[in-house]
C-alpha cells in the first residue's frame, strides 16, 4: 500500500482539527461563565470554555506519559550515550528546517529565512545530513517557527484553549497550522516516493521521544513546583507562544548575531 | 497667570532635581547585579558536596537579598491580596518563598559548567530595567534569560524573571488564582494547599 504514511498523516490532522472543532460546539458549554465580575475577568482571561473536558484529556494524557512516555524517554536517555541522543537530534531539527525556511518567507522575515536556509545548506553538508549542528558554532543560531506562528503574524488570534489527547495544548489557530504542516511536510512525500514509509513512523516516534527526554526534568520540575498542574501548563503554553510571535514579527535578528566571545564569569566543570 | 509660571518653574526645578536620583541607577549597574547574583549562584549552589538542605538555605539568601519577595507575592495573589488578612498575607509570602526555594533551588545541583552570560541592559518607560542573559546548555539549547529590575530606594531588586519569554510572576499568578478558584475563592483553602504542597507547619 502505497503512501499509507502521508494519507494517514493527511488524516490525523484533518481528523484531529475537524474534531476540535467539532468539539468545541458540540461542548462549548462545558464550563459554565461565573456571574462574579471579577471571576468572569479571570475566566476570560484564560479563555477555556472546555476547561472540564480539557481537563479530563490532560489527567488522561498525564496517566499515559506517566505508563508510556517517560519511561520510554528515561530509558532513552539511559541507554544512548549523549552525543548520540545531540546528533539524532539535530537530525530531526535539521529535517524540520525546509518548512521553517516556508514560513520564515510566508512571515516576511528575511533575516530569519535566510538564517534557516544557510543553517540546512551547513548542516545537511558539513554538518553530514544534520549529526552535526556546524552551523550555530559559525554564528547561525537556530530559531523556530511553525504555521500557528505564521497565522498570528498575518493577525489571526488563537482562539480557545484546547487540550487534546496524545497532541497536547493547543488552540484552534495552532491546531490548524498542524493540519497544514502534517500536509505541507515534505518528507512524508520523499519517503513516499522511495517506498520507505516506515520512516515517517521512525521520525515520528523518535521525535515523540527526544522531545520527552530533553524535557524530563523541567516538566517533573514544573510540576513539583505548581499547584494547579494543568493551570501552569496553559499559562506556560500561551506564553511560549506569544514569546515565539513576538519573535516572529520582529524578524529577530537575534540569530544572526556572531557568536559571543566570553565575556560573562568562566564557569568550570562542577563534577 | 503669575501663579502658573510659578507652579512650572517648580515643577521644572522638581523634575530637575530628581533627575540625577533616577539616573544614579544605570542599566550598567543592573547588568553588573546579575552579573554578580550569577557568580554568587554558581560559586555558593553548585558543587557536588552541597546537601540539599544547605543549598535551599544558600538559595534563600540569595533569593531574599535579589528578589522584591514581598512585590512578587502581591503580584501572584493579584486580586485577592485586596481581600486577605494581614495574616493571611504574611503566611503567604512566606509559604510561596518556600514553594519557590523547593522549586528552584535544585536546579543548580545539576549544573555541569555551563557558561551564563550577561549580554545587555535597557530602560524601560516605566523606569524599570531589562537585563538580558542566556545561558549555553551542553545539549547545545540556548536559554534566554530576561531580569527585570527595579530600583528601590538606592537598592536594586529582580521584580520578575522571564525564561524564554516566560514569566515567573504571571506563571505563578495564573497557577494561584486557579488554585484559588477551585478552593472556592478562598485564601484560607490556598494556604493549606501551600502549606501541604510545601509541607509546612
């Protein structure tokens, strides 16, 4: 079967976004709006209608992670030594940079999309197919964008807050840039053409883990110090979101800045 | 007519007069204050011999002599800081010091040499200053690091951190008034989840 992997990816994003949408009329009702005003002004504050079902796919997915993921990510970081788990990383980095260059253009960020572009040429050559992140040690410092990025630099707002199972928190407006990555995605094309689908599942789960493991700590941390586990996230969510748009319509020239020299204290090796 | 020429005059000579008192703080100055907060952290929290204990305390400290503590906890407990006790405020400034100390404080027993770097300082219109730092992970990840600091009375202190774009402050407010909010509004409920959380008396 031909291509299963694109169509299937194609899928799970229509499917994840009509869903959303979906549920978001179906129970927009969920959470009742406070009559208090200055409860009203914090419950539009965080603009979650769906608190509730939000809440109960967020205890799920947390139940999940807990059983699947962390461990997973825990043997992971055990068992691989870190250079290797740096160069499996880059490499996925690396893979993603073609449709950061997209929207670095769709942004109108020239400084960035050429930034992105130098990196991948680097990278994929000097860098062999990516191991090895060159680039950011000749001054080409990475950056990230996405199509949820994009969509806010043209003025569209993100709308409710969504919790979703397996994807994590969202919005409609980020959730629609997904859609559009899961379709843009040009590798899921190439492995197609090679008859090497297996390796969108590869790249897949990899990234799944690697993502996971970089962030064992500070989540494990994030969580120990919150009160309101899932309150934290969403108020983390949004703010790394509006700190990567604020970024974005910058065209940040932040990554093109040489690398420092040392001038702040010179630390040494602790253990 | 006389009268108001006068009130400028004055005015003019208040507004002259405390402009040296606001620029006696420079943003070079704030730069050179994390720049020491950092030096301080790594040389008193990191080491492989520090028992936790002794790290939180040394964490405390610097914690205390740094950070506008009692500006950070009106921040967080936002609106109801209006409808608390004294008391209630109190024991809350001291139980979120303590759940920030529980938090962070263990950050520094992984460090592993990585390099933190003050990179630039400016004003902000509110006569706040913006002090921008980044530390280099092994990983290869770069971690931005934003202080705001204001100077209080000849005293600099850090009223908020942002990592990332992130802040400490209004990530904190937003876990509170949640907390809050499922206790039933009440503060009272908070501080025995505080008190829990942090496993205080």
């Amino acid at each position: 079967m031909p291509s299963t992997p694109v169509k299937l990816s194609r899928l799970r994003a229509a499917g994840a976004f009509v869903g959303a949408i979906l549920l978001s009329g179906l129970l927009g009702g969920c959470a009742t709006p406070p009559k208090d005003p200055d409860e009203l002004a914090v419950y539009k504050e965080n603009n979650d209608p769906m608190e509730p079902l939000n809440r109960y796919f967020f205890d799920l997915n947390y139940g999940f992670d807990e059983l699947v993921f962390k461990p997973l990510a825990a043997w992971y970081n055990l068992l691989l030594p870190t250079p290797v788990e740096h160069g499996v990383h880059n490499v996925l980095t690396n893979m993603d940079a073609p449709l950061v260059l997209v929207n670095d253009l769709l942004e109108g960020n020239d400084k960035r999309a050429g930034v992105t572009a130098k990196r991948f040429l680097i990278n994929s050559t000097v860098g062999v197919a990516g191991i090895f992140d060159v680039a950011s040690k000749w001054g080409y410092k990475y950056h990230d964008t996405d199509f949820g990025i994009t969509f806010a630099t043209w003025g569209v707002g993100e709308g409710p807050y969504v919790f979703l199972p397996v994807l994590g928190p969202s919005n409609p407006r980020d959730l629609t840039g997904l859609g559009v990555t899961a379709v843009a995605d040009p590798w899921s094309y190439l492995f197609g053409a090679y008859d090497v689908q297996y390796l969108s599942y590869v790249r897949a789960g990899l990234y799944a883990v690697d993502m996971r493991a970089r962030n064992l700590d500070t989540l494990d941390q994030i969580r120990k110090g919150a009160i309101d586990y899932y309150a934290t996230i969403r108020s983390l969510y949004r703010q790394h979101r509006n700190d990567m748009i604020k970024h974005a319509v910058a065209d940040d020239p932040l990554a093109e800045l040489p690398y420092e020299s040392a001038s702040g204290p010179q630390l040494t090796e602790s253990n | 007519m006389k009268r108001r020429i006068f009130l400028a005059a004055g005015a003019a000579s208040l507004l002259l007069a405390s402009l040296p008192a606001r620029a006696a703080v420079t943003a070079a100055d704030a730069q050179k204050f994390i720049e020491n907060l950092g030096d301080d952290a790594i040389s008193s929290l990191t080491g492989s011999g520090l028992s936790e204990s002794v790290r939180e305390q040394r964490f405390q400290g610097l914690l205390e002599s740094h950070f506008d503590l009692p500006g950070i906890s009106k921040f967080v407990l936002a609106r109801y800081w209006k409808v608390a006790t004294d008391a209630q405020k109190a024991d809350f400034q001291r139980l979120f010091e303590k759940l920030l100390v529980q938090s962070y404080a263990k950050t520094f027993a992984e460090y592993a040499g990585q390099r933190f770097q003050v990179t630039d300082g400016k004003p902000n219109d509110d006569g706040t200053i913006t002090v921008n730092s980044h530390i280099d992970q092994a990983n290869g990840d770069v971690i931005h690091l934003d202080w705001r600091i204001e100077d209080q009375g000849g005293q600099l202190r850090i009223i908020d951190l942002e990592v990332e774009g992130v802040s400490l402050r209004i990530t904190h407010r937003s876990d509170i008034a949640s907390a809050i909010q499922s206790e039933g509004g009440q503060v009272s409920s908070l501080l025995d989840a505080l008190r829990q959380k942090t496993g205080s008396q």
